[in-house]
C-alpha cells in the first residue's frame, strides 16, 4: 500500500500540485497516509502533513511513530494544533499534548479554549494521570445514561451525541449520582420493547477498572475477561471514562517491547530511529555495569592463574562451561519471565516451577556434560579435562536452571520487575559458577 | 478472585456438596472458574470441572491453560464432549477439537453430528485451515444480510439469529453470491429510518483479510486499522467468517512469547508447566548447538596457546572483551528485532538503522574501552596490558553494532524469521572476534 502511493506523493509534492494530493490523501485511510509520511524526508513530511485538513490530520497524528509526530509537533502552529486537537478523542489528544513543553502546552490550550472549552478541560483534567494507569488510558467520550431512561429516550440521546463518541456498541448506565450500575449492548437495545428502562435492559455484572490501576493490569482484564471495553471508575463508583480495546493493544506490544528490553538493560524510549547519541548514552549504564560483572567473573578467573600457567589448555575450555550455563539459565529464565507477564504464575504454583526447572537442569547438564566430555576428549585427547570439563558443566547446568527459575520469581515476590536486569545477574553467576567450578576442579585433580 | 475462592472450593470438594459447588461456580465468571481449576491438583479439578453444566462448561474450556485443558480432554467422555461443543462458537471448538488424536475426532464429531449436523460441518471445515493463518482463528457465527435487505427485515433477522453470535455489533453486507459489499454498525441500524436499506447504511470502504493471511500479518491489520472485527473472504471476496480482537490479543501475546522463546532458542510449546523430561528434550538440540558454537570460539583461543602460556593475565581478560561485545551486540539486535515485529522497519529506512547502530557501536565501544583500560591498569599496574583490552574492546563492539543491525536485516530480506537464531549468531560473532581481537593483539604487542 505505502509503496504504491508513496512515488505518486513525491511526485505531487515535487511538482507542487497540493489539490491533487488533497484528493489522494482523502481516498486513503488515516494508517496508510501515516505509513506514507514515514517513508518522507522531514521536510517533505511537514508540507504533505500541512496539506491536510484538520479532521484527516486529527486522525492521522495518532498514527504516526514518535520520530515524525515529534518533528509535525515542534514546527506546528499553535492555533492549528489546537484545531486538531479539538476533532481527536479526548485520550488521543491527551497524548499529543503531554509530548509539549510547558510553555507550549499552555498555549495550545489557551487557543484550545476558545474553541471548545470543554474539550480543553477533559484534555486537562486526563493530563493529571500517569500514563501508564487506567486513567492515562482513558477517554472521556462515552454514552451513559440514567436507569430510569426509557427505550426511545435513550435512542433519542444516542442520535444527538453518537457522532462524538466512535466505536460505542455499549452503553453505560448509572444512577443519579453517576455511579455505576451496568452496561447495555446497543444491540439489546435495537431488540428491545418500546417501554423498557434502562436497568431493565442492562447487565449488573459489570466488569470495570479503578483509575489508579496500573495498565499491564488493565491489559490483563482485557486478556482475561474477553472484553472490548472497559468502564474506568473512580473510588466511589462513579464513572470516569472508558478504555477501548485497540489502545490495550498498544500497551501489550509496548509491555512486551519492555520485557525483551528489560533482559538486556535497554530503556523504552530507546528505538530504531532513535538518535545515536541518545541512544549510546542510553545503553552505557548498563554496559558499565556489565563490565563490573564481568570484572568480577575474571577475578575469580584471576584466583587460578597458578594452574592456568601450567595447564594452558584450561583457558581454551572455561569459556565453554561459562558459556553453555549462561545459555541455559537464560533458556529458564524466559521461560519463567514469560509466564509471569502472562499471568500463568500464581502463588500457590510457584515451587512446582522451581522444582521443574532444577530437573530440568539436571537432566540437561548430565546430557550437555557427557557431550563435552567426548568433545573434549576427541578433540585434544586428554580424558582428565574431558572429565573434568563435563563435571563443571553438569555442577553449572544445574545452577543455571535453579536460578534462572528463582531469581525472577525472586524478584516478583519482592515486587520488582522480573524482566529488570534478571539476565545480568543470571550470566554473572553462571560466569562466577561456571570459571570457579572448572578451575576449582581442574586444581584439585591436575 | 481466585485466592478468595479457591479454599472454599476444595473444601466443598472434601464435603462432595456438588449443589454448593454448583451454586457457587454459577455466580462466577468463567474466567474466574478456570482460574480456580489452574490451581487445583489434577484429580479433584477433573471432579470439579463434571459439575459444570454444558454451557458454562462450553465457557471455561477455552480459558483453560494447556496442561489442565488436556488433562480434561484425556479423561471426558466423547458425548459430553460433544455436547460441550455445541454450545461453543465454532472457532473455539475447533481449536479444542485440534487437541484430540484423529481417532477421538472422528467419534466426537460423529456423536456431535446427531446433536447439530451445522455445527459439525462447521468444525470440519475450519479443521482444513492451519492453526496460524486467519481461517484457523476465524469463527463461522456471523449475521450477514444481503444488500437489498430492508431496516426492519434485518432487525427481524437479527432478533432470530443475534443469540448464536456474542459480541457482533457489526452485520456484514453481501450481494447475492455472497461476496463482501460493505459492513453496518448496529447503531446504525438503531438510528436509521424504516425504509432504508442496508446498501445506503453500510460503509464501502470495508477491510477485510484473505483466509490465507498469516495470523501475524493479520494482527498487525488490528494494530494499524484500530478495529474490533475483521471479516474473511476467499480468493472471490465470498464472505467465510469473521474474527474477533480478543483471539488477536491472543495472538500478539504467542508472537511475543514465540520472539522472545526463539531470541534463546526456546520452542514455543516449552511453557512454565510442561514436563521436566519434555521441556528438557526439547532445550537440548540448541544447547548442543550453542556447545559447538563455544567449542568454535573456543579453537580460536587455543590458536594463542602460546601467548597465553607466557602471559596468563589474558586467560584472566579475554571473558570480559568476549563478553562485553556479546551484551552490546544482543541490545541492538533486541532494538531491531522488536522494530521489524512492530512493522516499524521499512524497505525504504533499513541502511538508516544500520548505519544508525554502527555509530552508537562506535561510540560505546570508545567509551566503555576506556573504562575497561581504566580498570585493567588499576588492577593488575599493567598499561600495555589495559591498552590493549581497551582496542579489542573497541573493535569488538563496533563489530557488535554493526553485525547486531545487519543480521536481523539480513534474515528479514531472506524472509527467515529474525528472531530465530539471531542470539546463536551474533554472540558467536562476538565471542571469536573477542577472543581473536584481544589475543592477536597480544601477540603482537606483548
């Protein structure tokens, strides 16, 4: 799709001939111009941006990568932002504007003001929660009625406010002090006999989130429950806003995103077309932090130079031991770390895992051991060291699986995040494990 | 939820008050039932999975995890098995009826035909499709209605058939072939004038997946368009079925689990809770490669045995040049990874993010170079010796960079998945050139 349209844009853009590229723009959907205007050179990008018109551009900035939306953002014009602003959802706009700088932010929605007061303090009032929380999720557009409404007045309410609210299929209904009290499907609504109330209609069992829970929860409800959206309340019931299903989808791929970061001590913000420097500065924390375990793995390296200096073939096979533990301790620790943000782990089944993955370990230490010994052994014909080198092996397969299943269980009943730094620690001791264990044994039997 | 519930249930397990149970689980989400039979031992889940009726049976099935699900599977009895499916939708029960040996097939689906022959027919008929193409996550419930059809018609029909589809919100418009014309929101229908047909309702522009699609492309459909449902059509655009956003969030939680499994050389059947001897079977192949990767790297060091017999110090660096260059090189190939599932990698910015990757290699092996000679000398008062750990850091890291960016790249344009023995790859890389680095370096300067 982009590839088709995206000669055709150049070319329009080049021979400066916007109606026609107004037109274009108009046929394709909001993704796909998005996906066009990624592929532009920055300033291409901003001319194309500038061509469309408020509501098209209301609807494709949510979709573009921070990369481009950040570059539209620092050249648009106040007045103009705030126009869009006003055709976008309350949560989408809430986003944008939380990428401004105060003084910006001020501004925008000042102008903002002027236009649509009331879009202008949903925008505020959503800006006062983290972004990752329900209320960072929400919108404020949704359809709630009283439970007293009758069939036709509800219809008659959905037909002056729908156009503000999209994707709705649910209604929310409350009592008079706005709290919660069930949701209604709109299909129930189309089926239903002309002199039904509301509650009438409605489900009780309404499933709804507080404010204040933190969005990999949020996700988990929807995981769980099957549901497209969810109804955020605060702590006494009342109702909020809601959250809907495709911005959940954004926040799995954001979590998952975070947990492959996390195990090699990357930060979020840290993407493909981040710049090189910011993103060098990102990762030298943790790479300094690397070089200090590793410093401390060769110093245990450092304890055996006695018996290295006479057995040099020693520093040819430690790498191995080392390496082979690090590989599968990182094996069980996916495993686990996995499960746990797929909330397979619970509390009462956690030893079961333990346990699991130390036979695990066993097993595959006695296997991969007695290979390394074999290899050893054909290879430079010593049987000692291939003894030797299987042993260590099978002492740090063990170590691995043990640890590789406690640590992120570890670290979750301690309420940090497993996915955080879990794989340093696990190399580290299978390092320390792996060199001390080898050379510890190669000095008592050589 | 589960916790709360959880000791009630096995006590009233011990009494055998089945109408207690009964009474209780009826008042739960199914959800929160399967949550409860996660935790169960496998005896009495199976007793307390025999009280549940059909139809809340037919709902906690799906919500099972794998190793509780297939105990079930083993131990039902065909009939009530069929009966169960009956009350699925078509695509749930597919997936359950996939679970069986062919042998169980062909008895459950036989005993299924005497309850609901279009039910069978169905299963059988979505059995054709792979697991990870749209047909194998389509369902065949959907409310269709031809173009011409009339508003009040299409609300008669709806109310006939709207209990065999949840969650439809959405009636696919066909023209008398059945091909795909448009698609019609319910509230649309809730607001439209009596004689309006379903062509002047629905919308044209209709986005639909072709039945072959891959699961993951079709996810990344949801993802760009922000949609809830999705129809299928056939290579004519005749409508199959549909899918819904709560099997792709499934999805995007397995490619995630599968990205993350393949980055360690993981099987995506490995999960928490398979058997030892399983899990272990299936992590030992790649171990056994990742031996001989090591014993590789390991025959470069045994080229320098004689340098390192004259100066043992090496033995005691070479893991942290090797090292280092390992952990930088798997953090871009997470960045890159992650940006290719995301789709934010294109044909058109590739040797941006290549070039992108080389600069901050660069940057961190200089820095993190320093540090390292830094602390050599501290350590050991040998400058030469920090000099060159320092160089064969820089080299190796910029190595790690740049293959750490092309390696990903490269796979993706041969069409192999990226994620799948990158890992292997790239630290190889990193091991040997570390080793080769740092020890040739030696040679020469030493």
């Amino acid at each position: 799709m982009g590839e088709l349209y995206f000669s055709k844009v150049i070319e329009l853009l080049n021979t400066g001939d916007s109606a026609a590229l107004h037109g274009l723009f108009a046929r394709l959907h909001e993704a796909d111009i998005a996906d066009i205007l990624h592929e532009l050179p920055p300033d291409k990008c901003l001319e194309a941006f500038r061509l469309l018109d408020e509501e098209l551009a209301s609807e494709v900035l949510p979709e573009l990568n921070d990369d481009v939306r950040n570059n539209i953002l620092e050249h648009i014009h106040e007045k103009r932002l705030a126009g869009i602003l006003d055709e976008m959802d309350s949560d989408e706009a809430t986003d944008i504007v939380s990428e401004l700088d105060d003084e910006r932010t001020r501004k925008v929605l000042a102008s903002l003001d002027t236009i649509n007061r009331e879009d202008s303090d949903d925008i505020r009032q959503l800006l006062a929660y983290d972004e990752d929380v329900a209320g960072g999720l929400m919108q404020k557009e949704i359809i709630s009625v009283q439970e007293n409404m009758k069939r036709d007045e509800m219809i008659e309410y959905i037909r002056e406010s729908h156009e503000e609210v999209e994707n709705f299929h649910y209604i929310f209904v409350t009592d008079e002090q706005h709290k919660l009290k069930g949701i209604l499907e709109v299909t129930k609504l189309l089926l239903a006999k002309q002199n039904k109330l509301a509650k009438d209609l409605m489900e009780n069992d309404v499933i709804s989130v507080p404010v204040n829970m933190d969005q990999e929860q949020v996700a988990h409800m929807f995981r769980k429950y099957d549901i497209y959206i969810l109804p955020v309340v605060d702590e006494n019931n009342v109702l909020l806003g809601r959250i809907t299903v495709d911005d959940i989808i954004d926040v799995i791929d954001e979590e998952a995103s975070e947990d492959a970061y996390k195990m090699v001590g990357l930060e979020s913000e840290d993407r493909v077309f981040s710049k090189p420097l910011q993103s060098a500065r990102r990762r030298t924390p943790w790479l300094i932090v690397n070089l200090f375990t590793a410093v401390f793995a060769a110093s245990v390296v450092s304890l055996f130079e006695g018996t290295i200096s006479r057995f040099v073939i020693l520093a040819v096979f430690m790498p191995i031991v080392a390496g082979m533990g690090g590989n599968a301790g990182t094996q069980t620790l996916t495993v686990i770390t996995r499960g746990i943000a797929l909330g397979e782990l619970t509390f009462y089944n956690t030893r079961k895992a333990l346990f699991k993955e130390l036979i695990v370990g066993i097993i595959n230490g006695v296997v991969l051991g007695i290979i390394g010994c074999a290899v050893a052994y054909l290879w430079k014909g010593n049987m000692l060291i291939g003894l030797i080198l299987g042993a260590a092996m099978v002492i740090n397969m063990i170590i691995a699986g043990f640890f590789g299943a406690l640590i992120p269980i570890l670290m979750k009943t301690l309420k940090i995040d497993p996915a955080l730094a879990s794989g340093v620690i696990i190399t580290t001791l299978t390092d320390v494990c792996g060199f001390a264990s080898f050379l510890g044994l190669a000095t008592l039997l050589l």
